[in-house]
C-alpha cells in the first residue's frame, strides 16, 4: 500500500481519537531503521507515522551534502517505495522544526509537496510539526497560523508546540528549564484553540512535564492530568468538537501504564525515538563483542567477511528496532487496529 492519502491520514487520526489510541512516530535516518518501522506495523497490523527529524535528514543525505531538506526528501520517497510492499497505511511527518529553520527546512519541503500536487502526484509528506515552543506565546501563534495556512492550502497537517518538552534531542538541549516551562497550562490550549480554529488541521504537542531521552524511574514527573485540564477546558466552552488531537515527546522509557492515560485524555501520536535508537544498537554491539575476532583482523589474521559483511549485524538491527516499535503499538493500543481496507 502506497503512503496515505491526506484523506486516509485524517481518518487514521480520526480513528484513533475515536478509539483511544495513538500511533508510535518513529524517527528514521536510513533505508534499515524504515524497513524496521514498516515491519513492526505489518506484523502488529498497526497503522503508523514514520517522521525525518533535521539531524536525521542531513544525515541521510551524505557527509559530503549535509543537506537536511534533500536528506529528507531521499528518506520520505524512499518510504513512499518500500511502502507500497505492505498492507497498512503509514504516514510521512517531520519532527522538531525550531522559529530559525522555517524558512530553511519546513517552507521547501511543504513546497516540495505543492510541487508533487501540481504534477498529478501524492503529497511528500502529510504532516511537518513547528516546534515554535522558544518563543513567547502570541509570536509561537503568530508563526503557526502562517504555516498552518501553507499546509492547509496543500492538504497536510501542522503539528504545534506550547510549552516545551525537557532534555536534548538532535542537538537542541532543553536539560536546564525550569519545571514550569514543562507544563502547558489550560489558558495556553485555550489560546492556541481560539488561534488556530478553522485555518486548517493540525495536532497539538502540549507538554506535561515529558523529556526526551531515557531516564531512571522516578527522574521524569510526567502530569498527564494536565492534558485532561487542558481537554476539559476547550470542550468546556467550545464543545466537543473542540477536542485536540494531542502528541506526547519524548515518549521512550515511560510507564505503560501512563502512556495508556493519555489516550484516555485525546493522545492519538506519540514519538519515540531513543528506545529504537537503542533497539537497533544493541543487537549490534552484541554482534561485535561475540564476533571481535572475527570483524577485525587480529595479529595478521584476516578476520571472516561473513561477520563484518554489514548485512550481517544490520539485519539484526532492523529486528530489534521493528521489535521494540512492535511493544509500542501494543502500549498505544493500535495493534490489529489499521484501517487499511
């Protein structure tokens, strides 16, 4: 099955609020972390959302380009390819775009897609989220609402931030916020409602004390609670049809237990990144280590082609990243739940 169609998209999101559950957003940086992601969601029969992160397209596009958009565009039509192999839908995004790097990243990619529509050809990607969490609240809007008004007129979804989601990913270091600044508060999802409604679709990333990266239990005081305040008070005066469709960052090494909360509360995405960048590491430095003689040429010896030959440890990395996305489609209930007809 090709990528969703934007319709397929919306009814994938609709689904899951209707349903209370969400689909795992794996972060991709090559051809076997997306063969990963596209084999945990046909074997979970799981509809699902693979997504470029800036660092993850300028990686994938050489280290003699370095270029994230061109990066991007190679990892999105690369998935349009390998997708047509499978019987779920699977929709492209991309992750954290921050104020500095609209004009650069997100408008050519969103121009990308116009491009591809003019021609008669599906949408690149379906949905781009603006990270616009640094700034203060009315310019975060002020920002949005052009970006949602350039998606809307090509049929994708914005995904928007307020508040900001704690710890370092792809290079942006949130470590030292103060713990308000990991909390959006009811008038903020008021205000970003009030803003938005009617422009165009989007997904609304509010924070509740989530951080990025792995952490002991007991380091991250998650507050899903907060979505529930923030969901109430929208509906409240706007009625249902207000609900958000919300995103929850940073969800590696959470609690099954408080992911399922949230879907009570409208989550129909969560990110996870960390879990399956150490999902697809581990079975590799397993290999090293039970292959050390054999993957480097030892005291003049010339090793065995058969462990070193890449195929041989990254096969088991795809495994282990399509493994651990499988766990998360069990804990965000979209197991066996595609839509796919």
């Amino acid at each position: 099955m090709p990528i969703a169609t934007p319709a397929q998209y919306a009814e994938m999101l609709d689904a899951a609020q209707a349903g209370d559950y969400a689909y795992p957003a794996i972060n991709v940086t090559s051809l076997i972390t997306i063969n990963g992601a596209l084999k945990a969601f046909a074997d979970k029969k799981s509809d699902g959302i693979i997504q470029v992160s800036l660092g993850g397209g300028k990686f994938a596009s050489g280290l003699n380009v370095g270029d994230s958009v061109f990066g991007a565009i190679v990892l999105a039509e690369a998935t349009h390819r390998l997708a047509e192999k499978y019987d779920v839908l699977v929709g492209l995004h991309t992750d954290h775009c921050q104020p500095g790097k609209v004009d650069g990243f997100l408008k050519p990619l969103i121009a990308e897609t116009a491009r591809r529509r003019e021609a008669g050809q599906s949408n690149l990607f379906q949905s781009h989220m603006l990270d616009a969490s640094e700034l203060p609240l009315d310019e975060n809007i002020a920002l949005s609402k052009e970006l949602l008004k350039m998606c809307a007129d090509n049929e994708i979804i914005l995904e928007v931030e307020a508040g900001v989601v704690g710890g370092e990913e792809d290079g942006v270091d949130n470590s030292d916020l103060p713990d308000d600044k990991l909390y959006t508060s009811p008038e903020d999802m008021l205000a970003v409602y009030e803003s938005l409604d009617g422009i165009g679709r989007y997904m609304f990333a509010a924070t509740f004390g989530n951080v990025h990266g792995s952490y002991k239990p007991g380091a991250v005081k998650l507050r899903p609670d907060i979505l529930k305040q923030g969901q109430e008070a929208v509906i409240g005066k706007y009625g249902e049809k207000a609900k958000f469709d919300l995103v929850f960052h940073g969800g590696s090494g959470t609690p099954v237990e408080q992911i399922r909360e949230t879907l009570d509360y409208g989550v129909v995405k969560m990110n996870i990144d960390t879990d399956t960048q150490y999902a697809f590491t581990r079975p590799i430095a397993d290999h090293m280590f039970k292959n050390y003689d054999g993957v480097l040429k030892i005291e003049g010896e010339i090793g065995n082609k058969k462990v070193y030959d890449p195929r041989s440890y990254l096969k088991a990395a795809e495994e282990g990243t399509a493994t651990r996305l499988g766990e998360a489609c069990d804990a965000l209930r979209s197991s066996g739940k595609s839509i796919y007809k």
